[in-house]
C-alpha cells in the first residue's frame, strides 16, 4: 500500500487566511505611510483620498485622526470633529485627537467644548505646548484672562522664544487692565520677531491707552509697512485720525481696511463713526448696520447707530441699540459707559413725555 500524506484543511486555510491578513496589514501601513506624506506636503485632497482606502481596510485611531487633519484643513470642520471623536473612541489616550477636536470647537467659539479636550490633551501630555497655548487662546474666549494668562506663563516657560505668546499674554493682561504688563508683552514679542506686524499694531492700541499718541502713530505706520494688507492697522489708525480731527485722513484708512478685508466687521464700524463725524448719518446708519450683520455680537457698533438714531430723533430705536450694547458688554469705542448711562435715561424721558 502506497503511504499517503494529507494536508489538514483547517490548519492551511488559518495559514492562507493570516497571509492575507498581513498582507492587508502591509497595505494599510502603506497607505497610511502615503496619506501622511502628502499631509506634510499639504495635498490635503490627496490624501484624504488615500485614508479613505486605508480606513476602508482598518479602522484605527491614528487612520481616523490623520483623516481629521485634511477635514480640518479642508474645512469640513463637522468631518474633522466626527473623525477626531471616533480616533478617541478607539483610543482614549489620543493626545492628538483631543487636540484636533478642542481647535475645532475654539474656532467655532465654542470655548466651552473646547476647554475639556485641551484639558485631556494636557493631561496626556503636559508638555504639549499647542495644547497649553490654545486653551489660553480658548480661556481669553471664556474671559477667564487670569487662568489664560497662567497657560501664557506655562507656554512660555516651555518655549519662550514664540513670539506670538507674549502677543496672546499681552491682550489677556490688557483686558485685566495691566496696560504697563500688555505694554512690555507686545514689546517683548517685537523683539523676538521684529518683523511682527500684528504685535506693532497691537502694541500701538497699548501706547494709545497709556496717552502715547506719537509713539501709537509710530507703531500703526511701522506694522503697514511690514505689512501693507494687514487691515487691523490701517483700522486703529484710521481711528486715532479721527479722535485727532484728520477725518479724510481717518476716512481713507477706514476705507483701506475694509478693502483688504471686506468682512471686518470692526472696520465698518470704524468707517461709520467718522462718517457721523463728518456729517453723513446715512453712511453711519448704513456701516453700523453692515457692521452688525457681519458680527451682530459687536457692542460697539450698536453703541455707535444709537447715537445715529439719537441724531435722527429716533429715540427708540436709539434706545434699544444702546441697550444691546450694554448686553453684549465691552463697548465703549464711540462713548465712555456714564455718558452712554445718561444718553440712555434721556431716551427714557423722552419716551416717557412722547406717551404722556
């Protein structure tokens, strides 16, 4: 009899299937090698077509994250945040997950989600200087400027040559009314990077506050000229113009800012408290308003169109806009909080005598 070998079927078709199944993983790795590549080189359509494949063949966290990062840069922000929450569903201790999805809720101002995941994140990793940095960033949001000020002394200490924390540090102290601390802050950014014009800009708001009209001027034509589209600079000094009297000067900044970004909500306003000045309340009325649509949360701007309505003998209407905005709270920018008090008691008589 002729002695026969037989294979055992099951045992062979574990081997096949642990083949294929390395195989798989081999892909995947592959793809995942390739998304992350085009990421660094910023293909972000590219490889949110690579990760697709990859997470068709594994769901893991690191394939839904990396997914995450081209939504985000995409700006599928609701994707993004879908794909971040399902990297930590899979993995609980996924730093960078956390991190993507706390950016994503501060960015839509949604500072109270936001606190939580760079909280996580930090507790992961209290290291991770984005992390640390952005909730600052989240806190000032929340006007917590005390607790944002500490992540601003804790970032630094872990980096202190990033300019742009000294920036951050300074408007948090400003709003605390350290204007010496915002002062050295923005000073200190400027010497780290002299070419940052956003903290001469900001610097210059803070010279203003202290009553340093000439070096405020200086540092508004020093951020222009590194950079002449930076909008915020051409606004504040289109204002400083104005408080000075030089209104087509202030005219023709205002106009500048709002040419280089159409939607600054703060420039509109800006246009339309010099048009007050310069005698056109139909230009003001309208600026205002514009300025509201495009952030109807600026105090200001309905502080401004009250006293447009007020110009117009529109008393209720000027009414209810200085009323909103004292509900928005820090307005102040076309008049000090008493004088706006005693405007809003004379509207009072006035309404009161109109139904009497």
């Amino acid at each position: 009899m002729t002695k026969r070998f037989d294979f055992n079927k099951d045992q062979q078709s574990l081997k096949f299937a642990e083949v294929a199944r390395r195989l798989d993983l081999n892909a995947y790795h592959d793809l995942i090698r390739s998304a992350s590549r085009l990421l660094d080189r910023r293909e972000w359509s590219a490889a949110l077509e690579i990760l697709n494949q990859a997470i068709g063949r594994q769901q893991s966290a690191n394939a839904f994250y990396q997914r995450s990062r081209a939504y985000y840069h995409l700006g599928q922000l609701d994707a993004c945040i879908a794909d971040a929450s399902e990297a930590i569903r899979l993995d609980s201790g996924h730093t960078d997950a956390y991190f993507m999805r706390g950016l994503v809720h501060y960015e839509r101002d949604e500072f109270d989600l936001a606190v939580p995941d760079f909280d996580r994140a930090i507790e992961l990793d209290p290291h991770n200087f984005a992390a640390i940095f952005n909730r600052g960033l989240a806190l000032c949001g929340k006007r917590l400027y005390h607790a944002a000020i500490e992540d601003y002394d804790r970032a630094i200490r872990l980096n202190p040559d990033e300019p742009d924390t000294y920036n951050n540090r300074a408007r948090a102290r400003g709003q605390l009314g350290d204007l010496e601390g915002q002062l050295a802050d923005y000073s200190e950014a400027i010497r780290r990077k002299p070419d940052f014009a956003l903290a001469y800009a900001n610097r210059g708001v803070a010279r203003g506050e202290l009553g340093d009209d000439e070096g405020e001027l200086r540092d508004y034509n020093e951020a222009i000229r590194l950079d002449p589209h930076l909008a915020l600079a051409y606004n504040n000094r289109g204002w400083l113009f104005r408080l000075q009297g030089e209104l087509e000067k202030a005219l023709a900044d205002a106009e500048r800012a709002i040419q280089c970004e159409p939607d600054y909500a703060v420039a509109h306003d800006t246009r339309a408290g010099i048009r007050f000045a310069m005698g056109d309340t139909d230009g003001a009325l309208n600026d205002h308003s514009t300025a509201i649509a495009l952030d109807p949360t600026l105090a200001d701007a309905y502080e401004g169109r009250g006293l447009v309505w007020e110009a117009l003998g529109q008393w209720q209407y000027a009414l209810d806009d200085w009323l909103k905005s004292i509900e928005l709270g820090e307005g102040g920018g076309h008049i000090a909080r008493d004088k706006l008090d005693e405007k809003i008691a004379e509207a009072r008589r006035r309404l009161d005598g109109e139904q009497s």
